[in-house]
C-alpha cells in the first residue's frame, strides 16, 4: 500500500541524495517522468528509471511526442524531452513503446 507519508520524496531527480533515497526504496511498477524539459535532467531521469524498474515496469514520460504524427493543434511536448527519449528510450531494446496519448507516452520494459 503507497503512504505518501512514507514513500514522498521531495527534492529534485537529478540530486545524488535523491537518487539514492529513490533506488532505496526498491523496483517501480510504474514510473512517471515529468519535471525539468532540459535534455540533460531528461537523460537523468530515464538512466534512474532503468535502475528502479525490472521487466513489467510502465514508464509514462510527459512531453514527449515531438515526433508522433498528431493533429496540429495538440501540445506535443519540448524539443529536449522528445531528444532525450529518441536518443536513449527508444533506443534500448528493454524498453518498447505501448501507447501514447497526446504528449505522453507509455513505455514497457521488456527484458
């Protein structure tokens, strides 16, 4: 059962304290990256999700369908979240993409 008393962590994904409080509290069923749109943090956080998530994890990154063929008038994200995902998520073969909905889009690991 998820307490936010227990398991809220406040404090940026990119600090080394809070990776490590975060890879503390064990494997993820699912994990939702949204926050800093900078390529750099984006690459951060998907190198923490491969370290806290196993086969059967669900990944949803926020903003990232840049290059998705949607309609003109929805928000597709920004530009380095949807480098960050094109350069590193989609090209490991762990991880496969199940769905997107607008600017977000689930991700599996698979092996």
């Amino acid at each position: 059962e998820f307490n936010c008393e227990i398991n809220l962590i406040k404090g940026s994904s990119t600090d080394l304290e809070i990776k490590e409080k975060i890879k503390k509290l064990g494997i993820f069923d699912l994990i939702y990256i949204d926050g800093c749109h900078d390529y750099e943090c984006v690459i951060s956080d998907i190198n923490l999700v491969k370290e806290i998530s196993d086969v059967n994890t669900y990944v949803v990154v926020d903003d990232s369908s840049c290059f998705k063929n949607l309609s003109e008038y929805h928000f597709k994200g920004h530009i380095d979240v949807c480098n960050a995902v094109k350069d590193v998520l989609e090209n490991d073969d762990s991880f496969v993409e199940i769905l997107c909905v607008g600017h977000n889009r689930v991700f599996k690991k698979i092996k």
